[in-house]
C-alpha cells in the first residue's frame, strides 16, 4: 500500500531528516543523541518542501480565523448587552 498525501510527506521527511547512522540506531544501551551530526539531511527537506507557502497558508487561515471569530464575538456581546 502506498502511502498518500500527508503520509507520504511525512515518510518523506522522516527519511531526510534522520541524523542517526545505522550502527548507532542499534546499540545497546541505546544513545539518545547521535554522535555523528549530519546537517545535509535538513537542508534537503527545505528544498523539498514549498515552506514559503505553507506560511502563507498558515497566516491566511490565522487571518480568516482570527476575523470570524472577532466578528461573531462581536455579534454576541451585542446580543446579550441589548438582551433584557
């Protein structure tokens, strides 16, 4: 089954982002940070993923938000101040 969509961006970035070389992800005892750092990887995922869109979505659903919930906020207060 091939992943879809958000899984496979996900899946994606999981494999780019991986600092860990093999041989440390099975020692024992396990280490939880690498001892060998390698910064390539994240410098794949920007060039792989349109982050300069993905901000720009992210602050047009902010806006849009943030404006609706003003305005029915607004409409509410309204409401029960001229409610008797």
């Amino acid at each position: 089954m091939r992943p879809i969509g958000r899984q496979r961006v996900i899946l994606r970035i999981s494999e780019l982002v991986d600092t860990q070389v093999d041989k440390s992800l099975i020692l024992i005892p396990p280490t939880i940070l690498p001892s060998n750092w390698n910064m390539d990887s994240f410098a794949k995922v920007t060039d792989l993923l349109p982050f300069g869109k993905l901000y720009i979505n992210t602050i047009l659903m902010i806006v849009v938000r943030v404006v609706c919930a003003v305005a029915f906020c607004s409409m509410a207060g309204y409401a029960f101040a001229s409610g008797r």
